[in-house]
C-alpha cells in the first residue's frame, strides 16, 4: 500500500467521511477486480474496519469490515438504503426481486416466502438425496477428481426440478443452456453494459439472446402447469408461485415470474454448489472432523455437528465477499461516519468473518466455535436485514442432505495436502483446483 498521506480513524472529524484509501481509481480497479481479498485485508490494517474507495461501476463507495456496522447497514431504513445500484438485475431482469426496493420490494418477499419455509423445503429433500445419488453413481474410487463441478450439477438438477416440478425435455433444454450463461453472466455482472448494440455475437448479444430462449422455455412450462388437472396440488416452486396473489388479489405477471424463476436458478445453484466444493476441500484436509462427522452420520444422531461445519466452512471460506447497499437518503450515518447520497456501502463479508472478537483465531478451521451456541450475528455468508438471501434455509438444507448422503456412501481420503488457493470466479469465490478429493465406496 501507498505510504501517501491520508487521514486516519483517530484524526477524522465527528460526522465526517471515513478515511481515503489515496490510490487512483484505475489502480484500485485492478486491486478490486483482480486481487480483493489482498487488497482489502491490507486497507483494513492500514485505515481501519471502515474505508472509502473509488472503483468503476459502483463509484465512490465505502468498505465496512466492522460486525457491529456491518448489522446496522442491515438494519438501515429502506427510506435511507436501498440495493446496491447497480445490480444483479441487469442480469436477471427488472422483474427479478435484486430489482425491488421499499414497498414493492416487501410485496414480493412476501410473495416468494411460502416455498422456501417449513415444510415446502421438507418436500424437497428426497429431491435432493436423489439428484446426489445420481451424480456420485459415477464417482471414480482412488482417483483424485474436482467436485466443483459435480456439485454444480447436482445443485443445477435440484433447482430445477424443484422449481419445475418434473422432467422433460424442456428442463434438459434448460440444463444444457443455465451453465455456460452462468459463466458468461458471472463474469458479466460487474462490468459496465454498453449504451449501443455490440452485436448478438458479444458477450451482451449472447446474454440477451439467452433470454430469449429461456422466457419462450418457461412461458411453455407455464403453460403446461396451467393445463395440469392437478394444478391446484402440485407443490412444485413455479405452480406456488403462479398459484400466490398480492394482497389486492392480483398475480405475478408472466414476465416478472420467469425473472423471478432466473434469479432462483442463477443465485440458487452456483453459490451453493462452490460451498459444498469447499466442504469437500476441508475435509480432505481435516480427519478429525471427517471422522466426527462420520460417527454423527452413522449413528444416526441429529445433525449438530454437520451444521456447525457447514456454518465454519461458509464463514472460513466465504463464498460471496460482500453485500451492497445505495445511499438514497440526502445521507446516512454510520458510527462516527457520514457517508453522502449516491454512495455506495460494501460489506465486507469475509473480512467480518475474519474478525478475531467475533471468532476468536479465526485463520484456524474450527466447527467447535458454533456448537452449543447462539450463531453471532457476524456471522453472515447469506447477507442480512430485508435484503437476505431469501433462499438461506433451502441452501442450508441442500449442503446438508447432500453431505449427508455423500459420507453415507463414501469414504473420503484424507492428506497433507495444501489448501487450495481462493479462485474468483466473477461473484462466488471458489477453490482454484474445484476441491480435488479422492474417495471409496463404502460396503
């Protein structure tokens, strides 16, 4: 970092800015863009857990890094904070929830809420064991090989016959095409879009053509769930959400459903498939817990101890480093802080994890810090406030049955091998050899 003169925490006024990271905005371009995580620790040692930067695309901005403001941006008024501007729905659509703030915002939580609760989630565990035991069928045994992207299979076919209900040729149309735009679009997320047609064989071009092809997939879907006899019993995400009305009785427009059902397919599935590629990554390197969660397994105890290791994975290897807002009011004080309109707040998600108050040594792997206690409220791979993951519960019980269903059938080698090193995949940090295990089938 530049040893250029910049106030200081100690130095800056009641009421005033946070410091100045003083680097020019191209350099911090790059530092954001290619090397985040080296970029902010080294920031957060030099100013302190809030900071101001200047990047591209989401302009003049200010980093938080400390628990206690990071819950109060959560918590912030929708009338003061809004979502990050711009957002993932340049990706998914104006119809898509990342889209909605305030009033209409709460509407649509509202709307979506009834299948990703209770007993909803239940129903769909079967699902999920299914579609897990279906992709390790296939497992080489003593051969190392990436879960990465097995794990974005299995998370790619839970989703969509959770939201879809069944098979056919439709969903294996929508199996072939959700991968490579999901790539595209996670490289695509945080770059400007062009104010002028750069022709349908560009990166823009091929996005838009996708959504083409996936709304005319899904207006057919939405209509064979209408034609369904049994419309009204079916449990699938796609016929709840077209069965649901606002309060004034109206629905979903067709076009805001399959915005929605994008989101759900987009967010749902990469994200989580990357945590379970770290799952896998720990354990390899973790025989102890390996064997704890094991005997857990085996002797058929509830799950205390997976949850408390799919909680320290999400925590010691984020997989989505922060959470945005957008200052609307005329400004919005945080702490000591006054941070102006049109800013824009970055939670620095793993740099809170890494916070030693909250979880104590934190560089060392531990799922004992969450057994037999309250989850801190540091503790926030999903987000927080209004604005969380609404997806959470379906996500932790995917992690779970799928680990579940794996330790039952396998055993899993274990070695002295190096960590693999963090890879940034465009939004979800991912192990950079894809979480190379080698396993045996159990008998």
């Amino acid at each position: 970092m530049t040893n250029a003169a910049v106030t200081t925490p100690e130095t800056v006024t009641p009421g005033g800015p946070p410091p100045a990271v003083p680097l020019p905005r191209p350099v911090q371009m790059v530092l954001m863009a290619g090397f985040r995580r080296w970029y902010l620790r080294n920031a957060i040692k030099r100013y302190g857990s809030v900071f101001a930067i200047n990047v591209p695309f989401f302009g003049r901005s200010v980093v938080v890094a400390d628990p206690a403001l990071a819950r109060q941006v959560f918590l912030a008024s929708t009338d003061d904070l809004i979502n990050v501007q711009p957002n993932l729905s340049r990706i998914f659509g104006p119809g898509s929830v990342f889209a909605l703030d305030g009033s209409e915002h709460r509407k649509r939580r509202k709307l979506l809420a009834p299948p990703f609760h209770g007993q909803s989630i239940k129903n769909y565990e079967k699902v999920i064991e299914e579609e897990t035991l279906r992709e390790t069928a296939s497992w080489p045994e003593h051969t190392e090989f990436a879960t990465l992207e097995p794990m974005n299979r299995v998370t790619l076919n839970v989703i969509l016959r959770t939201v879809f209900g069944a098979d056919g040729a439709e969903l294996d149309y929508l199996r072939e095409i959700i991968p490579p735009w999901a790539k595209l679009g996670s490289r695509m997320a945080t770059l400007p879009e062009p104010s002028f047609s750069t022709g349908r064989y560009s990166p823009w071009g091929r996005l838009q053509s996708f959504r083409r092809n996936f709304d005319r997939t899904v207006f057919t879907l939405i209509d064979q769930a209408e034609a369904d006899p049994r419309f009204e019993e079916r449990t699938d995400i796609l016929s709840l959400l077209l069965r649901s009305t606002y309060e004034d009785g109206t629905p979903m427009s067709r076009q805001d459903v399959s915005d929605e059902l994008l989101t759900l397919l987009g967010a749902g599935h990469e994200t989580t498939a990357s945590t379970l590629a770290w799952v896998f990554e720990r354990l390899r390197r973790h025989p102890e817990v390996l064997a704890r969660l094991v005997g857990e397994n085996d002797r058929g105890e509830t799950n205390e101890y997976r949850q408390a290791f799919l909680q320290e994975v999400q925590r010691h290897r984020t997989v989505i480093d922060f959470s945005g807002r957008h200052v609307l009011a005329p400004h919005f004080d945080l702490g000591p802080w006054r941070i102006p309109h049109g800013y824009t707040v970055m939670i620095a998600i793993a740099n809170v994890h890494a916070n030693a108050d909250v979880f104590p040594d934190p560089q060392r792997f531990d799922p004992e810090r969450f057994l037999g206690t309250r989850t801190p409220t540091a503790w926030i791979p999903f987000g927080g406030g209004t604005r969380r993951c609404i997806g959470a519960a379906f996500a932790n019980v995917e992690m779970d049955v799928v680990l579940r269903t794996v330790l039952a059938h396998f055993t899993i080698e274990t070695d002295n091998a190096p960590d693999e090193k963090v890879h940034f995949r465009g939004i979800a940090f991912t192990p950079k050899a894809g979480g190379k295990i080698t396993v045996r089938r159990r008998v």
